[in-house]
C-alpha cells in the first residue's frame, strides 16, 4: 500500500522525480506556462493521471479523483503499471542501470 498522491505541474525535468517515486502522479497539464507536447501527452496519460487545467471542467474533474478512496487511486495506478514502463522507457530512463560504466566508456574512448 503507498498511501500518498503525489501532484505537480509543468513539464520540467523536475517531472521526473514524482514521476520515478513509484508512487502515483498527477500532473497539473497548464497549456500557457511549460505544457507537454501533444506527443508527450498522450504517452504521459497512459501512465500517470493528467488533468489539463484548460478544460471547462478541470476543477470538478480534479475534485472528483483526488477525493475517491486512496485504494481506488492506488488501484488504478497499478492498472497503469505496464503502461508506464513504456513510457518510462520513452521519456525518462532509457537505460535501467550501468551508467557508471557508461560513463566510463565514454570517458576511455573519448580521452584517453
């Protein structure tokens, strides 16, 4: 059980903190000040819950999920869960582990 929602705005790398918590997210999508792409959008809301603060009915909509039982919230998180992977893959973490290695490739093959 995670017990805890964690809810944020605007698409900065700060994103990703909440986002690699493994504890739910909502992100606050405010089209005027650092909004997702359309592409990074519809990836997103496949693995997190995005509320877009432009819609007529943001403010219910919003009210309406964060008040549901924390179970149901963590319920629906984990029914996301494959879905984040990809878009984990895709927009966070392209690799899983190893970048002291990496790095030291690099560093081997660029300078010494």
């Amino acid at each position: 059980m995670i017990n805890s929602i964690l809810v944020t705005t605007c698409a900065t790398s700060t994103l990703s903190w909440p986002v690699m918590s493994g504890k739910p997210v909502v992100f606050i999508n405010q089209k005027n000040k650092s909004p997702l792409t359309d592409e990074a959008h519809k990836s997103l809301s496949k693995g997190i819950f995005i509320f877009d603060a432009d819609e007529q009915d943001f403010y219910k909509n919003i009210r309406d999920f964060l008040s549901q039982p924390i179970d149901e919230i963590e319920r629906l998180w984990q029914e996301k869960e494959g879905l984040r992977k990809e878009m984990l893959k895709q927009y966070f973490c392209a690799y899983s582990s190893g970048a002291g290695v990496r790095a030291a490739k690099v560093i081997i093959q660029e300078y010494l």
